[in-house]
C-alpha cells in the first residue's frame, strides 16, 4: 500500500510520490503545457476566436464574468490558466491595427512603422508583461496565499501573465484607441487638453488595476487581495501632480515613441 504521499504543488505542480512501489505520478508539467500552448499559435482553426472576443467585450463590461469563466476552467480542465492562445493573437491584431494609427499620427515612414511595431508587441506588449507578471506572481505566491487554507495553492505563472493580458486590453482600447482618435485634441498646449489626456490615462490606469484585484482574488485561499488596490493613491497622486506642473501625458507618449525610433 501507499505509505507517504507527498503534495509539492497543485494543478499544473502535482506531483505525488508512492515511495513503497516508487512511483511517480505527473500529472502535466509547466514546459509540457508551455509546449501545447506555443504549438497552437500555429493552428487557427483549433482557436477558439469567438470566445476569446466575448472575453474582451466582458473585460471591459463585466470583468467578473470573466473570471467566473476561469473558475469553472478550473474545475474542468484542473488549470487556471488560458490553453488557447486566441485570446493573445487577438490583442496582438488589435496592437497591429492600432499601430498603423500611430504610425500615421506621428508621421513614421515604412520602416519606422516596423520598428515601432516590433517596440510595440514584443517590448510593451509581451517583454513588460512578462515582467510585470513575474513580479506579481512572486508577490502572490510570497504574501497573498494563505498557505493554511484547505483550498489553496500556488498561483501558477501562467494564470499571472493572463491576469495582465486581460488588465492590459482595456488599458490599450483607451490608450491605443480612443486617445489616438482624440490625439489631435489631446496633443494641445491647453488645460483642456492637458486634463482630457491625463484624464484617460488615470481612467485606464486604474482600470488595469482593478482588472488585476479581481484576477487574484478570485483565486481560493488568497487573502489581502485589497492591498492591490492601494496602487490607485499613487497613480492619483501622480495624476494631480500632472495637472499642477502642467506635464501632458498625450504629449509625453509622442516624444517617447519619436525617441525611440
């Protein structure tokens, strides 16, 4: 019989061990469900497109519904994270589109448009995401697990990084969208002007954060979850603070992207 079982991990980390027989049971490791992940990119048919747009438009209605969805993929396929990867080939259409408007806007010649593009989707988009995503999955996993709790187990890397993909689509609808249709407006050396554009940016700032309270405080056993949402005192203190020293954040984005390329 089975005299020691040893739980070091759950959903995508099982591993439990029968030393009487020396067995190991793996249930799927992380590179294994990397490696299924990534091949999909290459199969657009087994994406499920439709899906992945009713998340966008409830990311910016409902962003509980989404969640909930998350949980009950849980509860039927024992992960948290997306395995299809439809809903990252969207966003990275949607940087595409948008980029063309930028490109416009700031006057970039072809090869200008690539190279913006390339900042845009593998440095902004995934190489920042990436990062953010570690840092808030250590933290997760460090102060917001409750490892006491019946239910709780670490948070997987792979449900981080679609925590801030989610946070992220809407930050960029406002920022990629409708401050590019107002750039014209947004890009003025008036108050109206200045308080429209910082405006936007505080509205989506604060939206990524809250995105991102909801992503893990839907996961059982996590407790201090509402400390995510203190980030919101310095994103306002930085947003007033604009607003007196006269600092246009439409503008500022336009001289970043012009100094880079």
């Amino acid at each position: 019989g089975c005299k020691r079982l040893i739980n070091t991990h759950r959903m995508d980390n099982w591993r439990v061990t029968d030393k009487s027989k020396g067995v190991i049971l793996l249930e799927q490791t992380r590179m294994q469900k990397a490696y299924k992940y990534f091949r999909r990119l290459l199969k657009f048919r087994q994406m499920d497109f439709e899906y992945a747009f009713w998340q966008m438009l409830q990311l910016l209605i409902s962003p509980s519904k989404v969640y909930k969805n998350f949980r009950y993929q849980n509860e039927t396929k024992h992960q948290w994270a997306r395995d299809d990867p439809a809903f990252l080939v969207l966003l990275s259409l949607y940087l595409c589109i948008s980029s063309v408007g930028f490109a416009v806007a700031l006057h970039l010649g072809f090869f200008g448009f690539w190279k913006f593009l390339f900042w845009v989707v593998f440095v902004d988009c995934i190489g920042v995401g990436l990062c953010v995503a570690t840092v808030l999955w250590i933290i997760s996993n460090r102060f917001f697990l409750n490892k006491r709790h019946s239910d709780a187990f670490p948070v997987e890397w792979a449900y981080a990084f679609d925590v801030h993909l989610n946070a992220l689509f809407p930050l960029l609808i406002i920022l990629h969208g409708v401050q590019l249709l107002l750039f014209g407006v947004l890009d003025q050396p008036y108050f109206l002007s200045l308080f429209l554009s910082n405006s936007l940016w505080l509205i989506a700032s604060v939206y990524y954060i809250y995105i991102t309270f909801v992503g893990y405080s839907t996961l059982p056993g996590m407790r201090r979850t509402v400390l995510i949402l203190y980030a919101t005192i310095p994103v306002t203190i930085v947003y007033l603070l604009s607003l007196v020293f006269y600092w246009n954040f439409a503008t500022a984005l336009k001289h970043f992207y012009q100094l880079r390329l």
